[in-house]
C-alpha cells in the first residue's frame, strides 16, 4: 500500500517533494503579525475537525511530522491544531491526511500563536531541550538531522550568571555558519541565558589569555560571589578559577590583623580580596602583569569596599618595584 511504504521512508524522505507554494500555511483567524512583520511566535499546524484529531495524530506521529514540543491546541472556531515540524508540510501529506489518515476531514496548513508546551518539553533537562530545539530549527531549514550533527552540541557548558561558556569541541561543523545568529538564540533560550560564548585553548602567553568568541550578547563581563566576596571579568579576556577553593578558604581563615602583605600574581583578586576581607589584613600590595586581570581587579576592590587597603602595580613583578 502507499501509506506503508511512505511510513517506510526516512524522516526527510516521508515530507514528500516541495512544488512551489505547496503546503504553504495560511494564517489562522487570530494571528497578529510582531511590530517588525516577523512571525517568530508563530507555528505551523495542520487544523481539522476535532473527530479527526486522534487520526492526525497518529499519522503526523508515524509519518514523524508531529512537533511533540508543542501541545495540541483549539482553536476559536472550535477546530484543533496540531503543531508540526518545520515551517511548512508538502500537498502530498495533505493529500495522504484527507484521504488515508483522517478521511473525510479538510485538514489544512496555519499559523498559530504558539501553543503551551507539552509535558515533556517542561520536563526535559537542559540538555535535551537543547537537542530538541536545535533539531527543530534545524529541520526548519530544509536540512536533515544527523548523529553527526547531534555529536557536534555541547555536553558541557560553564554558567556565569546570564552567560553561557559553551566547550571548545562543539558547534565545530561548517553547517552551523548558515544558522547564525539564530542558532545562538535558539542555543541561549534552551539552556536558559541571553548571552553565550566559547572557549578555546588557553594561549601560552605569559597572561595565559583565554581564547574565548563572545556569540550572543554585547559584552563578557560577568559576575560570581564566592565564599561572600563579589567577583567581576570579563570572560572574553580573563578566566575565573574553580579548582583553588580550598587554598582560598585556608587564606580567609588566617589572622593577618595589622599586616601588610603582598601579592605576587594577583590576577582579579583571587587571594588579595580573601586577604583584605575575611583575613582582616591592614593593606596589600597586588602585583599583576595583565592589564585585562587588573582592571577586573580594580572593579572587584570597589565592589567589595577595599580599594582603599589596596595598592595595584602594573607589569613583570621580577622587574617593577615600587620605588622608595
């Protein structure tokens, strides 16, 4: 039969070939279009009449059209859309719908405002709510998914803050290129920030500069609080350590009452604000080479109220001395 063999075919295969204005969805009754003429709240839907929605269903399912996203909704006049991938669906399914998945029914295409997500895009974890969305814009495109390009996300990723700091072995396929910018938007809403970055191999410079492309947003600053103390810097240019939060915490607990000390390699204050604020030291000399860690370091002096115990000098500490 027809419909066996279509449900035989692969994903792409199944859409059935695209004629020029086939498929293409009309706006349903209610929709308004955004103040720039964009249609990004909107969604394509096959309507029908709702005895025939359990027939739709099953066959946008075998057929893997259905957009499992997104919840089946009512429509004003009493009708049912079913969300769909991509931004259009071929004649040749509609066809197949009103005459083998729902016979008798006037299926056709809209736009709707997009419905309430299913339970299980609420309940996906971020990571899959990533695969699931890249996936879906994707296949919007006219491009099929692969293992490949599902190989190619990110498994891991620093948060800092609203910023997202994607690993360095993903998104590395040249396909990505004809996604952007939206890919990063799509990339940022899923794993809930409004900016994103990514991070390279560290330079072997002597400031060993994070390579670091700033995708999605204006600027890298940041901000962490760490054992009460406010750090602020710019990812693009400075990292922010992780790993030496013991040798931190064992600063912060020593007595330094009255004492004037200096830091060698001060960085963005990594030991001179535990120093100055848990350690109750009277003043710091903070030696720092990169002027990137050192202009954080000034901000982070005056967001914890220390600048004033706090003296920064600029370049190679074999070199500069402070003079007498």
């Amino acid at each position: 039969m027809e419909r066996g063999a279509a449900a035989g075919r692969s994903s792409a295969e199944a859409r059935g070939p695209m004629a020029p204005g086939a498929g293409a969805p009309e706006d349903s009754g209610n929709v308004k279009a955004s103040p720039s003429g964009e249609k990004s709240d909107l969604i394509v839907a096959v309507v029908t009449e709702p005895r025939f929605t359990q027939c739709c269903r099953e066959y946008l399912e075998k057929q893997q059209l259905l957009d499992r996203q997104h919840r089946v909704k009512q429509l004003p006049d009493g009708t049912m859309a079913l969300p769909v991938l991509g931004e259009t669906l071929s004649e040749w399914h509609l066809r197949a719908l009103r005459q083998q998945g729902a016979p008798g029914s006037t299926c056709r295409l809209a736009r709707i405002p997009k419905p309430v997500p299913s339970k299980k895009a609420q309940s996906s974890s971020p990571g899959q709510k990533l695969r699931q969305d890249v996936q879906c814009l994707v296949e919007s495109q006219g491009h099929t998914w692969s293992a490949e390009l599902e190989k190619d996300l990110p498994h891991s990723w620093q948060c800092h803050g609203d910023l997202l700091l994607l690993s360095e072995d993903s998104f590395k396929a040249t396909y990505w290129k004809k996604l952007e910018p939206r890919l990063w938007n799509t990339v940022a809403s899923a794993l809930g920030g409004s900016r994103l970055a990514k991070r390279g191999r560290v330079l072997p410079d002597g400031t060993r500069t994070p390579k670091v492309i700033l995708l999605l947003g204006d600027h890298g600053w940041v901000e962490h609080v760490d054992n009460g103390i406010r750090y602020t810097f710019d990812v693009t240019q400075s990292m922010f350590s992780f790993g030496n939060i013991t040798e931190k915490l064992r600063v912060a607990s020593m007595s330094c009452a009255g004492e004037v000390l200096v830091d060698l390699y001060a960085g963005i204050g990594y030991f001179t604000l535990p120093f100055l604020i848990h350690a109750n030291a009277a003043f710091v000399h903070a030696c720092e080479w990169d002027p990137h860690a050192a202009a954080a370091l000034k901000k982070n002096l005056e967001l914890n109220g220390v600048a004033d115990r706090c003296c920064i000098h600029m370049g190679d500490n074999r070199k500069v001395r402070e003079q007498s």
